[in-house]
C-alpha cells in the first residue's frame, strides 16, 4: 500500500461493512456530521483542506469509496447504486442517523443518489461539478464529446496500463484543472500513487465501465427520469470545468430546494482549486437551519 498523507488533526481508521474494509479519515467532533465523497481520480485526500476548515463546527468524515485510497478493492460492486448501497451501510456501522453531504464528480453523483433513495438520512448536501442523474440524453448529447477520457479507461488493457503508468492521473487532474498551479507534484503523486496497485486500477476501469455499458443506457432509457430531490442541495461547478454545467436543468421539476452556482476562473476540480471557497460555502449552507 502507499503511505497515508498527513493532514494535521486527521485521524485514520478501518471498518468493515458489506464484506469490504473501508478506510476513512477523520477530524473534528461531535453530533454535527458532515460525510465527505470523493471523485474520481482522488480519494479521501481530496478533502485535506475542507476537513480541518470544517473541524470546528462539525465531525468531518471522509471516506473512501470502494477500490479507492486505501479501502478494499473487490473486483465487483462499482455500480452507483452499489456504491450508494456502501455508503449506506458505513453510515449504519458508525451509528449515524442522519449526516450533511459533500460530494464531488462521482462522489457527488453518488450523493444524488442516496439523497434521492434515503432523504431523511441527509440533512443537507453540497455537490461539487456534477450533473445530477435526471440530466436528460437530449440535454447531454452536445457534451459527449467531453468525455472521451472514459472510453479510453474502459478499453479493455488500455485503461489498466494508463493508471498503473503514473502519468494518466496527474495528466487528468492538471488537464481538468483551470487553476493548474495549486497541483504540485507531491500532490499528483498522492492521488496517482494508489493506482499503481493492480485492484485499484481494475477498480478505476470498472467504475467507468459499468456506467457507460450499463448504467448510463439505462439512464437514456428514463431510469431516473421521474426522479424527485427533497434534500436542500446546492451544486457549485467551476465555470471552466470539462463537464458541462449546460446540461443542468429541470431543477424546478426534480428538485424541492435545489440552487446551482457556477465559480468562476475554476475548473473541474474546485475542493483543490478553489478550496477556500468551498469551505465557505459550506459553512454558510451548513449553518442555516431548515
């Protein structure tokens, strides 16, 4: 395994749920729980400076997806809902009831789906840079085009070499970037690291190839077409990001309480680019009693 990155006041623990060893980290205290997602390429480093700005206020807990950072990697189980289900069942292991929400790219598509599948366990959730799953095919078609680094991740073998090369990760996260001078390369290497392991790379490849084999036809065919948000949500996407925040509409219809903010001079990943931002964002959002 890599070694863990110290975060000052981040502690790092292990628990079983669902047959899988799920590692997370943690700062702060007290009944007030904000749950952090990661995306992909990161894990739960993602978050080294949203925790300790959280600290004060809340237990902050970031955890680490299945195949991700530094929990199990099985080779199955990388269906979004499969990852909700995860979630779902750390929360319950830990005796948490009901936590806030913070997720980014397929952190955050996971988010919209626990909120959406088990509302009255998230108070509050804060996506960053992530349609939400209702975005319909006709809104996303003009967009597709952005996202040919997945087609390169699931071919079959190339998407395994390119993570283990420890060139893929950094390339993508400095390329998604528009503010590319916060990544240094002990940064990079934090993240990309983790990928030289064989499961990991399965576990990156099979993320992607279950969404674009199965789950996003599925998708296309109205899976989520009458989906409802109750939970209060707001989604912050960074104005120069490679998704398109475009594609993002029928709030009004899907969601009860649901605002969309876009960042500027901020690309896909704003918790790095623009983390003081985020940190303020949430505290503000957090604070406010529904």
């Amino acid at each position: 395994m890599s070694e863990l990155p110290q975060v000052d006041g981040v502690t790092h623990h292990w628990m079983r749920a669902r047959g899988v060893e799920f590692h997370y980290a943690e700062a702060g205290s007290g009944d007030d729980v904000v749950l952090c997602l990661h995306g992909w390429p990161q894990h739960w480093y993602e978050w080294r400076h949203l925790m300790p700005a959280l600290a004060d206020r809340h237990r902050v807990i970031a955890l680490d997806l299945r195949g991700f950072g530094w929990s199990e990697a099985p080779k199955e189980g990388y269906e979004k809902e499969e990852l909700a289900s995860d979630v779902l069942a750390v929360l319950d292991e830990l005796g948490l009831e009901r936590v806030k929400l913070v997720g980014h790219d397929w952190g955050g598509w996971i988010g919209f789906l626990l909120c959406l599948r088990e509302p009255r366990r998230f108070e509050k959730f804060l996506a960053l840079d992530i349609p939400p799953p209702w975005t319909s095919a006709k809104s996303m078609a003009p967009h597709l085009w952005r996202f040919w680094y997945q087609w390169l991740i699931l071919t079959p073998q190339l998407g395994y070499r390119l993570h283990r090369s420890n060139q893929f990760v950094p390339r993508m996260l400095v390329g998604g970037s528009k503010r590319r001078e916060v990544w240094d390369e002990e940064t990079l290497h934090a993240f990309s690291d983790t990928f030289t392991e064989p499961a990991r790379a399965r576990a990156a490849v099979q993320l992607y190839r279950v969404f674009n084999l199965r789950e996003a036809p599925a998708m296309a065919r109205g899976r989520y077409a009458d989906a409802h948000l109750r939970v209060p949500t707001r989604l912050l996407f960074g104005a120069q990001s490679p998704l398109p925040h475009q594609a993002v509409g029928g709030l009004e219809r899907h969601a009860d309480d649901m605002k969309l903010e876009l960042v500027d001079d901020c690309g896909h990943f704003i918790a790095d680019e623009m983390p003081d931002l985020v940190a303020e964002k949430a505290r503000e959002f957090f604070a406010v009693t529904t």
